[in-house]
C-alpha cells in the first residue's frame, strides 16, 4: 500500500502537474525566476531578490509547510511556484503564488487554485487560506473571485511575508465553509475530539463484526478518510485486508502514484486526466455528504481486466449525539448497467461472428454512442458517460447514425437494431474503458452542478 506521506507528483492538467520545488533542479528554479521577473522593474527585481523564500530557501521552517512548482510536462519549464505557510493563528494559511500567466491559461490556473484549496483544507488542516496576490498574473484575482475568495483587508489579519505595494496587489481570504456552501443547518462547529471518540466508542465497535461479511462496506471518517471497510471491499481495490485499506481517501484525488497504482495498466498519458477528474467527483460527493447531512446514491463503473464492473453505491451519513456528520458508511451492490456488463464481459470472452455488411465508417464519438446504445444505456447516461449534454447525444443519433445507416426516422430502437444486423459493434470503444461516475439523486445532481467547474 502507498505510504501518504512520501513525496509525490500531483496532477493538474493533462500538460501540468506539481512537485516539490527540494526536488527540482536549481538551474530550472533559477530560469524561472529570470523568466518571471523579465519584465520587473529594477526595484521589484531587487526586493524579490531578497526575498529567501521566493528563491526556494526556507525562511523559517516551522511555519513553511509546502512550496512546489507548476512543470508544464511538455517541456519540463518551471512555471509557477505555489508557497503555502503557517501564519501566527495555526488554523490560518498564508498562500503566496508566482505564476507566469504568458504561459498559463486562466484554465490551468483555476486547476492548480482548486487543488491548492483542497489540499490546504484537507490534507493539511488548515480552516482558512489568505491568498497574498502579485500584479504579475492577470488572471489570478478574476479566478479567486470565482472561487469565492473575498478581497480583505491586511490590516485585519497577520500575514507572514513583507507585503509590498510593488510587488502584491491584493489580499483574499477563503474560509472551509465557504467553499462548498450549503442548506445545512446552522450548528456549532465540529469538535475534533468529540468526534473521534464517537468513532472510536459507537461506531467502531459495530462495524466490526461486518468485517468478514461478504459484502462491500467502508466507514470514511470527517476527515474523509477510510478507517474501517470489510475484507471484501479491500479485496475488491487489490487491497490484502481490511487493514490495508486504512488512511486512503479520495482527497488524494491528485496523486500521481496513487492514480497509478490503483489504475495500473489503464492509467496512461491519455487516460489520466479521466481517472483524476473521477477520484474528485466521488470526493465531491463524499463532501455533499457532510456538509449537507443527506444521504447520496450514484452508479460507479470501474475498468478491470475482464471488463467494467459497475456498483450501486450508497453513502449514508453518521450523526453523533450533537448532531454532527463524523462518518460516512458506503454500501456497494454489483450493479448491471442495462446490460453493459454483461455485454463486455462477452465480447472479450468470445470471437463475435462477422456478416458481411457495407462498410460503414464511424467516428470516435459514433462508435462510443452506439456501444452504449447496444447495451442498453439512456441517452441521459450516455450523456453523463461521455460527459456531454443530452442534446448532444440526441443529435448524434439523429443526425449521424441515422443518415449512416440509411435510415429514414431516428428512433433509437430501429439504430440499435440495424447496428446489430451488420455485426456491431466489432469492439469495444477503448475511450469507453474508463471510471464513470452515474448520479442518481436530482438534489445531488443539482449540488455538483452548482459547483460543476470545480467537481
């Protein structure tokens, strides 16, 4: 099992991901500073000269917790470099951002922003995040905005690092419970303690007797990570034991390693970008979960070997005697998606019988609309599989199969049927052998719309 606390590379984009500035080359730090203060003033050159912290020196190593820089992968060029520090209040981070937006699109800047936001509320801990700005990335306030960061004043809170007017523009704040607002009702706040002893008292012990039970189970903790799941659903990860499954947690969503190893062979340059994007979907949903005391329901298909199993999940939440959320239990049932499982588990089994049929060409996208068509999927699904609008698929069907098929009307019966008559689908769309998430609830759906550029 990965160890959490090692280094590792984090991805952003399918062109960008993070790592420790420790473990990049000196020469690629020091080409970036001259990059990034090409068009400084000799006065902003000199104070940011002298600034040990800009220069991937620790000032003070008790309160810096993480500097990393953004690599384009393209070119291995240092872009960006992002400083999260302890400020005097130990609930407070201080971030300070570097980026050299000639290079960066304001896409990948709200990517690393969103990742910097998670990782600082819960990897690291912290409650709050204030974000000291600098006037040389155009895009960055606009994104905080939109991130619900608000503009505060520095008078109003201790920030760590000399502010000058020259360099920082702004200071914006972002607190944990307003980054995913809800309709929750007003209760104090969690206390840690408390929560932990009611995990430890109540539910521990009784679901501990569900651990050798043949069924899939798991107990995340508010700190959403997994303390306890039964044997089979470790198993079902290619996990040894329960024990084994300790600790992880979809907040990893960005971890390279971790998408390696759980993905293995189906994690590649093409696919990472799909696999990362699930992992933060389920932990939005894990959030909805606490922050709204709702219980959620969604279809989670997976790769593996032999074909995509799918899982009817459900996350319940666990309230403790101050009515709090302290733990989720997920249930998983195997779950036939109309015939999809079914259907790939056969092609991959057996050599299906080709007749002779006219040949007929089909796009990507056609070929992916018509496997699921074949297997039974709605055209609402398939347009949450594919990721696209309901009216995309609808058109797809009309206006392409359709007139492929030599078809007069479009219904999606008649497209199925003739596609089977000439023999397809010949194989299974590689594209459509990839992690899908398949929400269930209109309230959930709703709440991950609300938050769609982040999920």
């Amino acid at each position: 099992m990965l160890d959490f606390t090692k280094d590792t590379d984090w991805f952003i984009t399918p062109h960008y991901f993070v790592r420790k500035i420790s473990l990049l080359d000196s020469a690629v730090v020091s080409s970036f500073i001259d990059d990034y203060l090409q068009y400084s003033s000799s006065d902003e050159r000199i104070l940011l000269a002298e600034d040990a912290g800009f220069l991937g020196v620790d000032k003070d190593t008790n309160n810096m917790i993480l500097r990393v820089g953004l690599i384009d992968k393209r070119n291995q060029q240092l872009v960006g470099i992002i400083e999260i520090e302890r400020t005097q209040d130990d609930s407070i981070a201080q971030v300070r951002s570097f980026l050299n937006d000639r290079h960066l699109s304001s896409q990948v800047i709200k990517e690393l922003l969103v990742w910097v936001i998670d990782h600082s509320f819960y990897c690291l801990y912290f409650n709050q995040l204030v974000m000291v700005t600098d006037k040389y990335c155009a895009d960055l306030v606009t994104t905080l905005v939109m991130l619900n960061f608000s503009k505060i004043e520095q008078s109003t809170i201790a920030v760590n690092s000399l502010v000058n007017s020259q360099v920082a523009s702004d200071i914006y704040s972002l607190h944990e419970r307003q980054w995913f607002e809800c309709d929750a009702a007003d209760v104090a706040p969690l206390n840690p303690d408390v929560a932990d002893q009611y995990l430890q008292n109540v539910v521990k012990p009784y679901f501990q007797t569900a651990i050798t039970k043949s069924l899939y189970s798991v107990i995340i903790d508010f700190r959403y990570q997994t303390i306890l799941c039964t044997d089979q659903s470790a198993r079902s990860v290619g996990l040894l034991s329960s024990e084994d499954a300790a600790g992880t947690s979809y907040k990893y969503y960005a971890r390279i390693d971790l998408g390696q190893w759980y993905f293995g062979k189906w994690y590649n340059d093409k696919s990472a970008n799909v696999m990362h994007r699930y992992a933060r979907k389920i932990f939005r949903i894990h959030q909805y979960v606490f922050k709204t005391g709702y219980p959620a329901s969604f279809i989670d298909s997976l790769p593996y070997d032999r074909g995509i199993r799918s899982y009817l999940m459900t996350l319940i939440p666990v309230f403790n005697e101050t009515g709090h959320v302290v733990a989720i239990q997920s249930l998983a049932l195997n779950y036939r998606l109309a015939g999809y499982h079914e259907y790939i588990q056969n092609l991959l089994e057996q050599k299906k019988a080709q007749v002779d049929t006219p040949q007929i060409k089909l796009s990507k996208r056609e070929e992916e609309v018509l496997f699921l068509l074949i297997c039974g999927i709605t055209q609402e699904q398939i347009a949450v599989i594919l990721e696209v609008k309901r009216e995309t698929v609808a058109s797809i069907i009309r206006n392409q199969l359709r007139v492929k098929f030599s078809l007069s009307v479009a219904g999606t019966k008649l497209v199925v049927e003739t596609a089977l008559s000439y023999g397809f689908p010949f194989s299974i769309p590689e594209s459509l052998w990839r992690p899908s998430v398949i929400i269930l609830e209109e309230k959930l759906a709703d709440w991950l719309k609300q938050y769609f550029s982040v999920v």
